[in-house]
C-alpha cells in the first residue's frame, strides 16, 4: 500500500482510533486568493466524546462534526455502518467511493460462479462509473462559474460572503478552485496542530498495529494532489453555520486515493493519461498517477447543456419529470439491469472526458 505502509484487519478502517483527513475549505484573508485549504488530520471516532459537537475545528474527532442536512440528504444511497448515525462526518469514513444500486449488484451475484462475474463486469463498470462522474464534477464547476458571473455570486465568492450564495453553485466554486490552484501546491495548512507527528514515517511491520493511519502522506507522490484527492473521495468540507457541507460527494474510495492514485491537472487536455509510477519512498509501492484535464470554458458552449450533464442521474425512475431524464449511466430491460452501460462519456465534445 503507498502510504500505509503496514498491513491491517478489514475491521480497522472503521475503529474509533484510526485517523484520517479532510480537507477543511473557508475564504481567504489574503488579497490575492479566494479559498484557504486546511488538512485536518484526527480519529475517526473518540467515545468519550460522545457525538457532542465542537465550533473548534482543530478539537475532537471526526464523530464531533455535524453535517448539514442538504450533505444528509445527498449521502443518503452511500454507505455507512446501521449504528453510525447519519449526521456526523466520521459516519462516512473510509470513503465508499462510488456505489451501485443494490439491485445491480445483486445482479452480478446470481451467477454460480460469481467470482468470475465480479471479476468480469464490476471493475470495468467502476471505472466507466468514475468516468462519468468527474466528468460530470468538472462540468459543475464550469456551469456554477458561468452561473455565477450572470449575478452577484462571483463577487460575493470572491468577497468571502459564501453565506448569500446558493449551496450548489458554491460548491462548484469552490470545486473549481481546487481544480485550477490546489494541485499544483500544499494546502496551505498542511499540519493540524493536535497532532504535530502524525504525519512522521514508521517502520514497516508484518503484523497489523493497533492504530492505523489511513492518509495521504507528504512522502507521498500524491501529496502534492491531496486536496484534488480529498475532494473527489468526498474529504473535503466546509462549514455553514455550525455544521460541516460537503462539497461534491465520493467518487474515488479512500483506498483508491491513498493506495491506488497520484492525482494531477492539466489545463491544457480534454481528456485524461494514466501511467504506472512509484508513489512512495517508503517502499517501491508502484501506484497510477493519473493527468485530469481542466481545459478553460469553451466560448461556444451552451449553459443549459453543460446543466443537463452535471445533473444527470444514472438512472431514473417514474417519479422524474420526462424532460429531466438525461443521459442515463445504466442499461435495463424490463426493469433487470443489463451488463452494459449507456452514458459513460459526455454527449457533448468540449467537455473533458475523464478516466481512472
């Protein structure tokens, strides 16, 4: 594993004592930027707190930040554990990434031999999904940034006045951001000040410690892309009154951005490279680093298409409007899902096509 260099028990991911990262957004106090960037690094859970929240963001345990309902509301077909309640932050930890609909898993374990079904069709289909989705993320940023320069949005963003913008379009702002700025530097505060050594290097051992860390370290190729990394696993936060709203939500796991992927940008691609490198110096871990494309807003695009592709659901049902059921991601015939997908890719050229 790139940056946890010793093994652990499937169980360990969900103890209160493993640590993990988020990426902590607010507006900048300085003249020349728009958001500040903080790594908070904490457990995930702590009993003694007993779910109680905190105004202090450097204090507690992921389980002592509430989420907002609109985050609720959005997380509601992710995965958490049944005695995780479903507003706190640690509930969502370790990130799932993105999910399928329980039907269509089941739909690949009806086969004798589901081994080969799972090997066959879900890896492949994960990746499409992953696609589709920051494809989609990266037409959200652009379609807020054009909404926003038609009000008073833009220069309330720029003002650090985020309580007067719509959630969505400042979510998209600020996903912009990171995608133009953050990857290209270290947040700019890296270091929670709780925990001033967690980040320090251990030696690897062949049996599981009893805390796990689960982090993006700065040893780490991907740490120059932490918070396009913890954006794009769902890690990424900021507040609205006293709670914690997430920004855009999993579409990488945890594992995958702290095992699998180095994360990158280029502003100059319409579309993504991968390659095989070694992440870490700790041990020769060979990971994928991978180039996101974040080209500038092409003069000749149309709002309202790039809209209908940032919001377009995989899948639909009797309840939607006909006039909003764009470009499905899922293949059915008589209500059973297919092995197949439809829109995996943009139906328009000018926007980004992406691959994990």
């Amino acid at each position: 594993m790139a940056q946890n260099p010793d093994p652990f028990k499937p169980e360990q991911p969900f103890e209160d004592n493993t640590y993990y990262q988020i990426l902590y957004v607010e507006p900048s106090q300085e003249k020349d930027e728009i958001i500040t960037t903080s790594i908070l690094v904490k457990t995930r859970a702590n009993e003694s707190n007993n779910g109680q929240t905190s105004d202090n963001i450097h204090s507690g345990s992921f389980n002592q930040f509430e989420l907002d309902e609109e985050t609720i509301k959005k997380l509601e077909k992710y995965l958490r554990r049944e005695q995780d309640p479903n507003n706190q932050l640690s509930s969502y930890l370790p990130s799932p990434g993105v999910v399928f609909p329980e039907n269509f898993i089941k739909s690949l374990s009806k086969s004798e031999i589901e081994q080969t079904e799972l090997g066959n069709f879900y890896v492949p289909m994960r990746y499409l999904l992953h696609s589709r989705k920051i494809s989609q993320l990266i037409a959200k940023t652009w379609w807020s940034y054009l909404e926003a320069k038609k009000t008073d949005s833009w220069d309330q963003f720029i003002a650090g006045e985020w309580d007067e913008i719509n959630s969505d379009v400042l979510d998209g702002l600020i996903a912009r951001e990171i995608f133009l700025y953050a990857v290209f530097d270290s947040p700019d505060n890296p270091n929670d000040p709780d925990n001033p050594l967690i980040y320090s290097s251990l030696k690897p051992t062949d049996t599981p410690p009893e805390q796990v860390r689960f982090l993006i370290l700065p040893s780490s190729r991907a740490w120059q892309g932490i918070s396009l990394s913890l954006l794009l696993a769902g890690q990424a936060y900021y507040k609205i009154g006293d709670k914690y709203h997430q920004i855009s939500q999993p579409i990488l796991s945890t594992g995958e951005i702290t095992i699998q992927y180095s994360l990158e940008v280029d502003w100059n691609r319409f579309h993504a490279d991968i390659k095989e490198i070694i992440i870490s110096n700790e041990k020769p871990w060979v990971a994928y680093h991978v180039i996101m494309p974040y080209p500038p807003i092409p003069s000749d695009t149309e709002q309202e298409n790039i809209r209908k592709w940032a919001y377009a659901k995989e899948e639909y049902s009797e309840e939607d409007p006909e006039e909003e059921r764009h470009f499905p991601f899922y293949k059915k015939q008589d209500d059973e899902y297919l092995i197949d997908v439809d829109y995996f890719r943009p139906p328009y050229p000018y926007i980004p096509l992406t691959s994990t």
